[in-house]
C-alpha cells in the first residue's frame, strides 16, 4: 500500500511577490512538516487575481515559464510536488493566467486557463488543451477555477490518464445579492457542487485550492477541499483560511471506486451527439 498525503489551500495573495513567496514557504514547510507529497495553491497565488472581472483591470506581474520566479518557485518546492497559478507571458507578449507545476527538479506540467468567465478575456489570452502529465505522486491533470464548469474539461484530462485532478480558483462570492455570511453565497454552492460532481463523474481524486479574503472588488470563497473518487468530501477549510489535508493510497481509492461502475469504461461514445461548435 502506497499512500500519498495531499494538501489544498485557501489563502490570500497580492501583488507583493515577496509577500507571496514567504506565504507559500510557510506552507510548504508546514505541508513538509506534515508529510504532504502534493501541495495545491490557489490560482494566481504568484502576483495575486485581477482586481476586477469588468475588463482592462490591473493584472498580476506577467512571469515567464523558464523565468527565475518559477524556477524560485520549484527551489521552495524541493522534494513536493506543487501546482500554483501564476500569470504567463510568453515570448510573443501573450499573456495568459497560468498553473505550473513543479519540484525541486523543475517544471512537470503547465496548464492555460482555457474558459476565462465575464471580462477575463480583456486582460488574458485563451488556453487550448486540457493535457494529463506524469509526476513522481501520480499522473496528473491541471485545471484553472471556470474551467471545472465544463464537464469536457474533466473528462480529457481523466481519458489521459489523471488520477488526480488538482484545480486551482480565485473563486469569488456572487457578484449581485451577495449574501453577508459566505458559508450561504450561492456561488460557493455551485464551487463546492462543481468540486464533488467532478470528482464523481470521473471517479478521480480532486484537490481545490482558492484563495481567501478580499482584492479588489472580489471577496472569495475559501473553501479548498479535497474529494474522492466517490464525490465525497475527505478533507475542507471552509471559508475560512487553511490547508486540507487527506492521506489516500490513490491506486487502491481508485480501483476500489471504479470496480463496479466504471463511468470512464462503461462510456458509450458512439451514442453521443458530436459536438456542435460556433
């Protein structure tokens, strides 16, 4: 029996990049200290989210993927496996909000975020593939906050293979009739839904990391978490800040789920509509 300790985060992160760094060595070594193997930030935890979702807002730094941030980001991360968000830019001057993921021995994977909700288009471009990737915990798959909306987001990483989907938010509480206690905002409800649905439709283990707190006119939802194969729930800081942490042989959770109801196995493609596009 291998079993892999995970870790998710809520927490809070700004524009102050040096801030953010001593934020996320402090819970690595807290991750360390507790035996974690793999470690979920929020997304945009390199620079913090955009101020606004209304177009044209201030952006975090633009950060390149072979850049020395990253590279400080994997030197922290030593023998952990870390996923974090960032702001991409590449050499073209595109810039896109980002997931990386890394060791000490570089980068494993890197996701664009590919759904981008209300104005995110006006200050990022627009990822193109959903991509699993092997890594010494697991084979795993990356996905940004909007993104686990769509179910196809899910399914192509878990029909690559994934057997832990790690998905990090800047997940925000309604935008109108925001209710005052965020454990009743209706949009954690649908984060936290999404969360256990795709978990259970794919019948994958998934880590949810958000961050907390307030930027901007945004005021997020917390609620990092981690989810079996099964849709439940093993592990959730609320909205308030934490870390979520669960231990699991995910071979084992993964057989075990998948041995009567196989939902990737008991597909039946040629049943399925094609997909209309435009």
């Amino acid at each position: 029996m291998t079993t892999l300790t995970m870790a998710a985060v809520a927490a809070p992160f700004d524009r102050d990049l040096e801030s953010d760094f001593a934020r996320i060595e402090q819970l690595t070594e807290k991750a360390r200290a507790d035996g974690v193997g793999l470690l979920a930030l929020p997304e945009a935890a390199l620079g913090g989210y955009l101020a606004n979702l209304d177009g044209g807002a201030d952006g975090p730094p633009a950060l390149a993927l072979d850049g020395p941030e990253i590279a400080r980001l994997a030197a922290i991360a030593g023998d952990l496996v870390v996923v974090a968000g960032y702001c991409e830019i590449t050499a073209d001057g595109t810039k896109y909000n980002s997931a990386v993921c890394v060791t000490g021995d570089g980068v494993l994977g890197n996701h664009r975020k590919v759904h981008q909700p209300l104005a995110e288009d006006a200050s990022y471009g627009a990822g193109d593939r959903f991509t699993a990737f092997d890594t010494p915990v697991g084979r795993l798959g990356t996905m940004i906050c909007y993104d686990k909306a769509f179910p196809e987001s899910a399914r192509a990483l878990a029909l690559d293979g994934a057997e832990i989907i790690v998905c990090v938010s800047a997940w925000p509480g309604s935008r109108t009739n925001p209710s005052s206690d965020l454990t009743r905002d209706r949009w954690k409800r649908r984060f936290d839904l999404f969360d256990q649905a795709r978990a259970l439709e794919n019948q994958v283990v998934w880590l949810s990391a958000n961050q907390t707190g307030t930027f901007g006119s945004l005021r997020f939802v917390g609620s990092a978490k981690i989810v079996d194969p099964g849709g439940d729930v093993v592990s959730d800081t609320g909205v308030a800040g934490g870390m979520a942490v669960a231990s699991l042989d995910v071979g084992r959770t993964l057989e075990t789920a998948r041995r009567a109801m196989g939902h990737l196995r008991d597909r039946r493609p040629e049943a399925y509509p094609p997909v209309v596009t435009g």
